[in-house]
C-alpha cells in the first residue's frame, strides 16, 4: 500500500526526465550516458522518484527493467508535462535558439511526412540552419556511419542495422502492392510475368519485392526503374505496372492489391541520432516524431 507525500504534488522535471530516459534506454547506463552523469547518480534519482510517489515504478530482472503499474502512470503523464515545459521554453527563447541541423531522409518519407512541417519549422527556429539530404535508405546509412548527419531517417526491414543504441523511435508500416485500377491489377496477376515499378539498386522495396516474387515462382518484369517517389506515382497512374509502397504513402486515386499475389513484410521506420547530439537538432527530431506519429501509430 503507499504512502501519500504531499512533496509528489510538485514533482520534480529533472527526476521525470531521468525517469522517462532510463525507461527509454531500457536501462540506467544507457540512461547515463544519454544524460551525461554517472550510473550511480541516475539511481539515486530513481529512488528520490520513488519515494516522492511513495511506491516503486521500475522492476528488475538481470539486466532487464520493466515499469509497474505506478510506473506506467508516472511514465505516461511526465512525458506530457516534459513535452509541454519543452514547447513553452521553445516559445520563450525560439528567436535565440542557433544552429545547423543536418537531416538524411528518403525521398517517399521526406514528400509525405516531412514537407508539411518544415515551412512552420522554419518560421518558429528562423535562425536554425537545415540542410535535408534525400536520398535511397542505404545511401543514407553509408553518410550516417560517415558522421554526415546529426539525424536520418532509415528504412531496414532488410538492412543490417548496427547502432541500436541511437535509435530514438521507430514505426511500422504495411508495405503493399498497389496499382492503377482493379481491372488491371486482375489482368497482370494471370499473366505470365508481373510488371513492376520500383527503384534502382541499393534499394530495400525493390529487394523484397524480387525475393517474394521468385520464391512464389512469378517471374517479374521491371518495367519502369526510378528513384523518384512522385515518379513511381506517375508510373502507376500510367498503368505501366504494380509498385510496393507503404500502406500510409498510398494515393487515395491507386488502388491495393489485396490476393494473388506474395505478402510483403512491413516497413520499420527508424530514427536515428548522431553519436555526439547537436543541441538544436532535437528540435527537429521532436517535430519528426510528431509528424510520424500522427499517420502511423
């Protein structure tokens, strides 16, 4: 049973941040590195935590944490009042805030996701520096090992992916066959070859795509061959073949092919952070969140 304090009326920010990263780390060294202190000081701020609340909000098991019930709460509720001190001091000082930011994305994500925000983004930071890098997935994570971006955002059902550790936040999404109307869709699907639209090498779609296709014996046509998203879109409108896209990517005028053919394995859309984290640059990475989150979770 707890103990009420009335010090818990006025929780501390600091404790909850420490709280919310050490859950987000999945770990109290991870927690300290991301926080810049010693080990030993992030425990003895959850248990300044604890005894605010007056009852424990992690479990241990070996390595291994997990949040109880009170946890759950504290976790849910310090994040939204983490959130809102963050956008009031943003208000406060975003005509002092300064920097550069430099952000790799791919194309697909970069038009559907990334575009709306930017022009509010520019208008809040106007003396925050942005230099966006579209490019395919593996292209990215080539210049991201090269320490050419403080953020990227990747693609990997089908990469291997080192750097765990800096993943701030990941989102799956369906990947599909799509086309221009079911009448064709229909048609291809009893013909001898598949025709498909799809992106040139390195390319994670396009690998899938071919892999799932030959191990369900359909041999595929590569009809049209772009890196451009807008110009795959073009390519399906044209009825020149099927394309894999993300189910959220998909226009409301093409349609998903939904038998016949191989299911695709989802999407896991991961962002990442630079080793050594430009201040600035996590307030963009916080608007990216945002975005993502609003259309897939």
């Amino acid at each position: 049973m707890s103990t009420f304090d009335p010090d818990a009326l006025y929780l501390d920010l600091p404790l909850l941040r420490t709280f919310i990263t050490v859950v987000d780390q999945q770990g109290f060294s991870l927690a300290a590195n991301e926080l810049h202190r010693t080990q030993s000081a992030i425990s003895q701020q959850i248990k300044k935590l604890e005894q605010m609340v007056g009852q424990p909000l992690l479990n241990k098991s070996g390595r291994s944490i997990s949040m109880t019930d009170a946890g759950k709460k504290v976790y849910q509720y310090g994040w939204q009042i983490l959130r809102v001190e963050q956008k009031l001091r943003e208000e406060l000082f975003s005509d002092e805030i300064s920097g550069r930011v430099r952000l790799g994305i791919p194309e697909d994500l970069a038009t559907h996701y990334l575009l709306p925000i930017l022009a509010r983004f520019r208008e809040q930071f106007p003396r925050i520096q942005l230099a966006v890098e579209c490019d395919l997935t593996e292209r990215l994570y080539k210049n991201y090992q090269a320490n050419e971006y403080e953020l990227v955002i990747l693609k990997h059902e089908q990469l291997n992916v080192a750097y765990h550790h800096r993943i701030f936040k990941t989102w799956y999404d369906p990947l599909v066959w799509v086309g221009r109307d079911p009448e064709e869709c229909a048609r291809w699907q009893q013909s001898e070859r598949i025709p498909v639209i799809v992106s040139p090498e390195p390319c994670v779609y396009r690998r899938q795509v071919l892999h799932k296709l030959a191990a369900d014996r359909l041999a595929a046509d590569l009809t049209y061959v772009s890196e451009s998203y807008n110009s795959k879109l073009f390519a399906i409108r044209a009825g020149i073949g099927l394309a894999a896209l993300p189910k959220s990517l998909v226009p409301e005028d093409c349609v998903i092919v939904e038998e016949g053919l191989p299911t695709l394995s989802a999407t896991q859309i991961s962002l990442f952070t630079s080793e050594i984290q430009a201040k600035v640059a996590q307030f963009l990475r916080d608007r990216i969140v945002e975005s993502f989150d609003a259309q897939l979770l």
